[in-house]
C-alpha cells in the first residue's frame, strides 16, 4: 500500500511538474504563438487577444457617432484576432477633422461611395471592393466611408465633404446595423431618450474551477483545443463572441464562426430601437434623394448581408430558423423602405449565396466583414449591374 501511495505521489508530482514547465511556457511564448491557441493564451497573459498593440482608427463623433483620424500612416487595426490590415487616412482638406480612406481629390470625380467599415472595408486598400471597382471600371471614386455609421451619418457625410464634388454617382453602401447606428447616434447626442439597453451585463463565471481556468494558460489553451473556442473572454467582450462554428467547402477548408449577440440585437426588427432607427435612416435617405438629384446625380444603394443568411444551408440548422430570420429581417426592412420611397436598390444576396452554394469563403472565419474574396466577388457583381444598367 506504501509503495502504491508513493508511486502515485511521484507520478502526480511529475505530472504537476510538467503541468507547471508548460504553463511558463506558453506565457513566456504567448505573443507568438499562432492560431487560436495564441488567441488564448494572450487573453489570459495580457488581457487582450491580439498580436500587437494597436489603437482603433475611429473615434465618437458627435454628429456620426464614429469617424476615422486624419493622418493615420498604415497604422495596424483589428477586427477579430485574427483579421488585421494597414489604415492610411487623410484629410479631404485642411481643418476638416475627419479622415478617409482614399487619395487626396485631383481629378474629376465619377463617383462617391458612402457607408460604414463595409465601405471602408476591414482588408488592405488594395483588396477593398471600392479600390477593385474603381480599377475595373476606369471611374475615378471617392471613398467616404466611416466605421461605427448608420444612414444619418452618410448622409450628413455626403452633404459636408461629398456634394461639393457633384459626382455623377453615388454609391451608397448599408448593412443591417445601420438601422441600429441611427439609433445609437441619436441617443449617443441627447436627441433621444434610450429605448432599451442593448447587451446585458455578462455575469462572471464562479467557481474554482472556472476561475482556475481563466488563470491559467495551459487549461484555457486546452480548452480551446478541444472545443475549438475558449469561454473565458472578458463579459464586456462576450457580445462580440460567435457561439456557433461549422466547416464548408469542398475539403470542409473553411470555417464559420457565426451567430454573435451583436448581430442578433443590432440587426433584428422586432426590437423597439430598431424599428426608431429605421424611420431615421427613411428620413435621411429621402433627404439624400432630393440633394443628389439637385445636382443631376445618380443614387444606387448596395446592400450587403450578413453571413449567416447567405450560408443559410449551413447556419440555419444550427441556430434555427427564428433566430435566422430575426438576422435577415434588417435587409428585408431596407428592401421594402427601397420599394416605398423608390430607391435603386441592389442587394448582393443572390450572388453571394450562389458562391457560397460553391463553396467559397466570402466573409473572414470569425468576423462579419467581408474577407478579400468577398470584396473582390462584391466589386465585380457591382461592375456588372452598372454596366448592365448602362446597357439595357
């Protein structure tokens, strides 16, 4: 009994021995480890889960809730841990306060484009479906796209720094959320009296175990590896988790995380705020309709939606078809404010299913952006309908 007792001492003590060497090891190497396992690690090591220190390119603004830094020099951002890319911005001139993510104006401009980081888009610029629209087209473009933006904020963006260019055409992107960005400015400026908060507070895990594990590196990193995620990311964080995960494409080479609380609230219709941002972005795009058709120019409005309807095959099965349809109802509201107030709409939901149905990746694995394939299929379906709409 002695010996079986001191055998088990020795092993339990090597193993606490072992558990401890890669324990220091993986804190040590936590800023280079790759993956999700570096994803991970860094969470429990510094408190934040990405590869270098950064600060984000947007800051409040009072009359468009967000807006980019003038004189940003290829400045490193993030949109998840593992999607980054380089932002260079300017100023359209001196003074204005504002940067954008586009070339200093010493051309006849064809064509404005509006809208939020979908038209500022989350990738290199060379990659952005502005930049491959504009080389595919020959039209000189104008980017003016801010992140964190609803309709009102285009709007107001197209009437300080893009009217006086008279562009030809103006692109105007949205996505779901702008709906929700429209409500979040109004209430962010006081004109509003908050309808109901969004994201609840997150109670923190208890419990020993639970507590262990989001102090220590080696059981979060095995936890990750087993469950492919890690549950311990801060509360304030966890509305912008993806609970949801699959694999597609033809070898199941990608993977989709999906199905975050951002998305769930920001996006569906039912919800009160919603439904008050939606009658601003209906007044601002109306007023947008007579301002641009005061200069003879022409209004296309692109709307892109969210992965998780356009790998519906894939999502649905998952997180169910209510929860779904509460995510497709944003876009179905834009479409129907298209048809009321006679908007030229293009909604790239039909090409980008039929490409998902292929198999191919058209948003990054755990962020809602559009990855580079994404953006370069979303430059060259919006080459083909204007230049479809051209020739009839």
């Amino acid at each position: 009994m002695r010996k079986i007792t001191r055998i088990s001492g020795i092993f339990f003590l090597n193993i606490s021995l072992i558990a401890a060497l890669l324990e220091i090891l993986l804190r040590l190497t936590a800023s280079s480890l790759p993956g999700s396992i570096g994803i991970t690690a860094r969470w429990i090591t510094t408190g934040q889960p990405f590869a270098e220190n950064w600060t984000p390119a947007w800051q409040q603004n009072r009359d468009h809730y967000y807006a980019l830094r003038p004189g940003l020099d290829h400045a490193p951002q993030y949109g998840s841990p593992s999607v980054s890319f380089r932002l260079s911005t300017i100023e359209l001139w001196e003074g204005g306060g504002i940067g954008f993510r586009t070339d200093p104006i010493d051309f006849f401009v064809d064509a404005v484009v509006v809208g939020d980081s979908f038209g500022m888009c989350f990738t290199e610029r060379v990659d952005c479906w502005v930049d491959q629209f504009a080389a595919q087209t020959g039209l000189k473009v104008v980017n003016l796209s801010q992140p964190v933006t609803g309709t009102t904020s285009h709007y107001r963006i197209l009437r300080d720094f893009g009217k006086f260019l008279e562009p030809p055409l103006v692109i105007w992107q949205f996505f779901g959320n702008d709906f929700n960005d429209d409500y979040g400015l109004a209430v962010f400026r006081g004109d509003l009296e908050e309808a109901e908060p969004d994201n609840p507070a997150q109670d923190e895990p208890s419990g020993m175990l639970e507590g262990l594990q989001r102090h220590s590196v080696l059981l979060a990193v095995i936890e990750t590896l087993v469950t492919g995620r890690f549950s311990g990311v801060p509360a304030a964080e966890q509305v912008f988790v993806k609970p949801y995960r699959v694999t597609y494409g033809i070898e199941n080479e990608h993977t989709l995380q999906f199905g975050g609380l951002y998305e769930r609230q920001s996006l569906d219709m039912s919800r009160q705020a919603n439904q008050i941002g939606l009658g601003l972005s209906r007044d601002a795009l109306l007023a947008a309709q007579e301002m641009i058709a005061g200069w003879g120019g022409k209004l296309i409005v692109v709307i892109i939606p969210t992965r998780e309807e356009v790998y519906a095959a894939l999502t649905a099965p998952i997180m169910g078809e209510a929860e779904l349809a509460r995510l497709v109802s944003a876009r179905e509201a834009m479409l129907t404010l298209c048809a009321e107030i006679n908007l030229d709409c293009y909604d790239l939901y039909a090409p980008f299913a039929e490409r998902a149905l292929a198999g191919e990746a058209l948003y990054y694995s755990d962020d809602m952006h559009l990855n580079p394939h994404g953006n370069a299929v979303m430059a060259a379906a919006l080459t083909n309908t204007l230049q479809e709409s051209r020739n009839p």
